[in-house]
C-alpha cells in the first residue's frame, strides 16, 4: 500500500513536533535528553535515493549500524549492522537513458540540479559490485533489522529526508521510534555553543572549529563540512554505509564539544539558528 500525501503531510507535521523539543534547551538539557536513551539501542542509519521526491524516486541504498553508545564516553559496542544496495527500477533505468542524452545545452538549463547519472556516480552506485535486491525487500530487511533490537531509536543527519522516504517508499510500515536529528542538534546546540565559547571564553579551538565551518557568511551543519573541521575521514561521503560510520565517529566529538561547552550560553545563537530553519521550512 503506497503512502497518501496526506499522510506525508502529517507525518512531516509529526517530524516538526519532534524536532520542536529541542527548542530553547540549553546545553545541559540536551545532553540529559541523551542520556533517557542510555537503556535504548541507538541505529544510526542513512539512505541514498534518486532524488527528492519519494512518491517517484526510488532509493538505491539503505546502510544502518546498531549500538550501544556506553554513555558516549568511549567507542561505543557495535550490535549489528545493514547495508544493501537496490536493484534500479524501470523508470529510473528510462530516466538514466534521457539524462545520458542531453546536450550540454540542456545540462546548463537545469542549473545545479544533478543528472541520475551524476547522483549514481556521486553515490558510488555499481563501483562495489555485490548484489542489489529489490527495493521492498531491501525496505522490509531494513524494518526488520530495526525491530529487532530492544528499544530502538533512530538517528540519522537530516533525520526528516531519510525518515520520509522510508515511510513512503514502504507504504506507512516504518514504526514510530523516537528520533534525534543530528543535523538539528549541530545547528541548535554544537554551532552556537562553539560561538559562545570562542566569544565569551576566548576558546581558541572553538574558534579554529567555527573556522572550518564557515560557509557564505554562515556556520555550515553539513556533516561533511563538521567532519572535516573534526578531521573526520570524508573519504567515501555519500556512500549510505560510510556516511554512517562517519556520522557515529562525528557524533561523539559532538558530545565532547558540548560536555566541554556546557556552561556556555546559547540563547541568541539558537535564536538565530531557530530563525534560518524556520525561513528554510516556509520555502
């Protein structure tokens, strides 16, 4: 059973609700919000997909590693781990061949959007060899995967994207597990905590972190651009399996940063965090 866009409306709602909580916490709020998962098993997961569209894109990867994070105050015990690539349907096999086709001409009057044959290069599809399996099969070993650990909880950067498609993608059948958005928590806690503290503290590394973030007059929660600033391998970014590795080794030294800035006052870098993230949603 395919998933109503009514129902993606409600479930992206849900998604805003969530994400909401972490409004206004200060730092040491949101590392006890961490710690009511201690008894939980953490997944961290990522998606590759044709697009942004669900409803017509398909995905072409699922990777996830399951753990239990010790209080993230050491490398964390690997449970269990995913990773599958799918089989490309019909229509993106059809896609594949128009895009291959375009003059230069056509590529130029698409702007910055990616060619399907771009994305699947991007993503290192084909290079590993391996098997590729159908996209419903992918998706139910993935929910299996998920149920079969005791209190799960999803974790994911840019937790909504990935959250969406699997919901549409399987038909509704992704449970409802509590989420923590990595890319939030960069944006509403680790980036204006590293400000306070360079700021009010004179933190020189806080400093040199904010440094190697900044992009187009902003701070940049891109966990390629953070892992980079960390001096996290970027190797094989994009590749599902890989991203998450490197988003579990990313997340832990966000912990450290905020553990160690966790006296720092946030409230006007939040604010203004809170500002850009809403102005991106009304787009």
């Amino acid at each position: 059973m395919k998933i109503t866009r009514r129902q993606l409306r409600s479930l992206i709602k849900e998604e805003i609700v969530r994400e909401s909580r972490y409004f206004g916490m200060s730092v040491p709020q949101v590392l006890a919000f961490f710690d009511t998962f201690s008894d939980n098993t953490w997944i961290f997961f990522d998606t590759e997909t044709m697009g942004f569209k669900p409803h017509e894109q398909q995905l072409t990867e699922i990777g996830a590693v399951a753990v239990n994070p010790r209080g993230w105050t050491g490398d964390p015990e690997i449970l269990g781990q995913f990773n599958e690539k799918i089989t490309l349907q019909p229509d993106t096999v059809e896609q594949l061949r128009q895009d291959k086709a375009l003059s230069p001409e056509e590529r130029a009057a698409r702007g910055r959007s990616l060619t399907s044959p771009e994305i699947l290069s991007m993503t290192r599809y084909g290079e590993s060899g391996g098997t590729y399996k159908d996209e419903q099969e992918v998706l139910d070993g993935f929910l299996a995967f998920v149920d079969s650990f005791p209190n799960p909880v999803l974790v994911a950067q840019n937790a909504s994207f990935d959250m969406k498609y699997i919901s549409v993608r399987s038909g509704g059948r992704l449970g409802r597990y509590p989420v923590i958005d990595t890319m939030r928590i960069m944006q509403l806690f680790l980036i204006p905590a590293l400000r306070a503290m360079r700021d009010d503290d004179g933190d020189e590394e806080a400093g040199e972190l904010l440094s190697k973030m900044k992009r187009r007059g902003g701070y940049s929660a891109s966990m390629g651009v953070v892992s980079g600033a960390y001096g996290v391998s970027t190797d094989e970014w994009h590749n599902a399996l890989a991203d998450v590795k490197m988003l579990m080794a990313l997340f832990q030294h966000v912990i450290d940063s905020l553990r160690k800035g966790s006296g720092a006052n946030i409230r006007s870098g939040q604010e203004y965090a809170i500002k850009q993230i809403t102005r991106r949603n009304r787009r």
